[in-house]
C-alpha cells in the first residue's frame, strides 16, 4: 500500500523561463514515481522537462511580469481543469512569492502549507534578510542599501573594492535589460552607475564585501517544515563543484550531515513560524568557521533530490504527505551520496560512487529527459555565445548564479581577496540568481 494519497494530485509552479531547471524535473520524477499525478506550469518550449513520462500536463506559464492576482487567475484555470484539490509546489522565488500573497484566493482548489502572511517575500528580499539576521544573531555578510547615487559610490569604497551589488528582490529584474540580479562591481563609478538603474530593476540596490571561496566552504541546507514546525526531508549538504568554478550553482553536490547548518536552520524556521520547503545557502568562514547565512529561497532548491533518503522521503514527497495528513516516514540519512547536474560536471557524471549518486537529467526509468538533453543544451550554448559576441557587455562583472559573497565584521575573512583573475573570468551564461 502506497504513503501517499495518491487521488490528490500535485501542481508545480514555475514562472522563472529556464528551460533547463533540473529541480523541476527532479519534482516530477519524485512524484510521479510515488504514483502522484503531476501537472507542470511552466514554459516547456525547449525544455527537456515536457519529455518525462511523469507529467501528466503541461499547462502554459503565466506571462513574464504578472501579478500576482493574475498568477492567481492562471492557477484557478489549471485548477479547474485538474478538477480535484491539487498540492501546489512553487519552484521559483517568484512564484513562492505570489502564491503566499494569494493563498486566500487559492484555496481550497490547491493545498498550502500555513504560512505566516508575506513571509516568502521577506525572508527571499535580500535586503530584508540582511535585517532578520541582523535581529536574529545570525551570521550574514555585512550589508549596506544606498539611498543616492554618491552613497552608492561611497559605500563601494566603505566595503573596500570589489564589492558584490545585488537587486533586493532579484525574480523583478527583467530579462532583456542587460542587467544581472548579482554582480561583481570594481568601481566606485559601476556602483553608482547601477544605482541609477534600480528603478529598471523593480527594486532596491545593496552593496556586500566578496569573500574569495576556498575548498568545502559552500553548504546548503534543504528542508520541509511540517503542520508542527519540525524539519523533515532533507539535510545538509557541502558544494564540490561549481559551474561557473567557484561562484556557480551545484554542479556535484554530496550529503554531509552538519550539526551546527541543521540547528541554525532549525532556529530560524522556530522563530519565524516559517512553514513548507525551504533552502539555504551557507559560507564558511575559512579563518573563523563560521557558516554565513547567503539566501533564505522559501522553494525547492534546484539540487534537493540530493537528500532523497532510504526511506525515499524528499522535501516535495515530504510536502505531499503533509498536507493530505499522512505520516512522514522517520528519515533514514544517506551521508556520502550525490548529486550531478550533467552538463556541468560531465567527467563526474561517469566517476562511480561509493555512497550512490543521482542525475539531474538521465535516469533508467525516464529516459526521455536525458536523450532530449544534448541537442538543446548544445543550441542554448551556441546562441549563448552569440549573443555574447554581438551583445552589449552590462555594467559591472556577472557573478553567476548561486555565487557566495559575505562579509562578517570583524574578522579575519573581511580581507578582500588578492588574486581576482579566476572571479573576472566566470561567465554569466545563466541568469544570476540570489545570493
């Protein structure tokens, strides 16, 4: 007999347009092994996603730049074609963000984890988390928001060159502009410059110090909080290999079980009655040990089936078991496995692993993803790079996604790093997420 209920089938949200967004085809193979029926909302044009013999539907994606209560309309017309109470996962910031403002519209047609109100849009603006970890105690890069274009430029030279610029709520920032919800700034002068382009961006500028990476100091934590605020699902988990190297998102992760990442985020979700799948992003300190709190995403990190456990639980099985009040089996940790995204680790993908090892794209009882894969990423690459010969260079360097920038006052990791040439080099091929 199956854990879950499996008449309640599950939605999955996605309005960011990345066709090649591994978490989501993680969702679905993760349902839909577990016999749910599983309903995609995003854009498959290009997407090796839509070849998964787990979709049951692809519905088409609300446009780039809807409300929220347009967002809302969409998701009622998907509703009413699912026909029964579906649990809804969103796979992006935005979409986490919308669906929390709306919950009252939402259901009862899609089930939804008790959220306090706007708590997604707090702990996802990158601004706001800076001051929730500031009350909290929690360590987190020193943050400054500039108020004018000469405060900008001042507070470059405060935090000591370069310094890392981010938009506060990065799922705003309009694709086609040039601009990048994360970038590396060497000047005074690309500072302010940015400043004069936040209101294109939809939000506000902030100004971090750059802390060079080094070996094991990227962590992540992955988790589902239930009905009674206990973390289920998931775990922690340290970066081996990045794409772009050192600044990238995960291209081979591994599970290691951290006492001091798991009881931070534990701490955190205690004391903001935070409910539903989370995932942070940490840095260590390589002079003080110390873990950096980077982004709060209130979603599905793309790599969560990593800490898919013996006992088959996962953040989104997790989520479904919830909220059709099942029990969540007890969770049985697997230290040691991993993860690989493809094409960004290829050579890793092919090394055997003794602890076990899951693909982001290729898997024996789905084929149709993996065989899709190749062709189109290697048309993406290819009209990456022309546009990156015929296109305008934006202003500031790229910092590509998931990249890690902290700074903790005092300390010794303030010192800004002294050989830059392996940051300048990065690319940007993939649109910059939090950090």
């Amino acid at each position: 007999m199956s854990l879950f209920d499996i008449r309640v089938p599950a939605v999955l949200l996605r309005i960011d347009r990345n066709p090649f967004h591994h978490g989501t085809l993680g969702a679905v193979r993760s349902l839909g092994r577990a016999g749910v029926e599983v309903h995609v909302v995003a854009d498959s044009t290009g997407s090796p996603v839509s070849r998964s013999r787990f979709v049951r539907q692809l519905h088409p994606p609300p446009p780039p730049g809807s409300s929220a209560r347009d967002i809302a309309v969409s998701l009622r017309r998907v509703a009413a074609r699912v026909t029964r109470p579906a649990v809804l996962i969103p796979m992006d910031d935005a979409s986490a963000v919308a669906v929390n403002r709306m919950r009252d519209d939402l259901t009862p047609a899609y089930l939804l984890p008790a959220m306090p109100d706007a708590l997604p849009e707090l702990v996802a603006d990158k601004a706001e988390l800076a001051d929730l970890c500031a009350a909290l105690d929690v360590p987190h890069p020193s943050t400054l928001v500039p108020d004018s274009p000469a405060q900008a430029a001042g507070a470059a030279w405060r935090l000591g060159l370069p310094v890392v610029a981010k938009w506060s709520r990065p799922w705003l920032v309009p694709t086609g502009t040039g601009l990048r919800s994360t970038v590396l700034v060497r000047s005074a002068s690309q500072a302010r410059e940015l400043y004069l382009r936040a209101e294109e961006a939809g939000s506000r500028l902030l100004l971090q110090a750059f802390l060079p990476p080094g070996p094991e100091r990227d962590w992540f934590f992955h988790g589902y909080v239930d009905r009674t605020g206990r973390v289920r699902g998931g775990g922690a988990g340290v970066k081996l290999r990045s794409w772009p190297r050192d600044a990238g998102l995960t291209a081979v992760g591994r599970w290691a079980p951290n006492p001091t990442v798991r009881a931070v985020a534990e701490r955190l979700t205690a004391e903001l009655g935070y409910r539903g799948i989370l995932d942070l992003d940490f840095r260590r300190c390589g002079s003080t040990g110390r873990y950096h709190l980077l982004d709060f995403n209130p979603r599905p990190g793309a790599q969560f089936r990593l800490f898919a456990d013996a006992a088959g639980l996962d953040v989104v099985r997790a989520q479904h078991l919830d909220l059709t009040h099942r029990p969540l089996p007890d969770a049985v940790p697997l230290a040691g496995r991993e993860f690989v995204v493809e094409p960004y680790a290829p050579l890793a993908a092919l090394r055997p692993a003794s602890a076990g090892r899951e693909h982001a794209w290729h898997a024996s009882d789905d084929r149709g993803p993996g065989r899709a894969l190749w062709p189109l990423w290697t048309r993406h690459v290819a009209r990456r790079l022309r546009d990156r010969v015929s296109g305008p260079a934006p202003a500031g360097q790229a910092v590509p996604p998931h990249a890690r920038v902290v700074r903790q006052a005092p300390s010794p990791c303030d010192a800004p790093p002294t050989d830059l040439s392996d940051v300048n080099d990065r690319s940007d091929d993939e649109k910059a997420s939090s950090c």
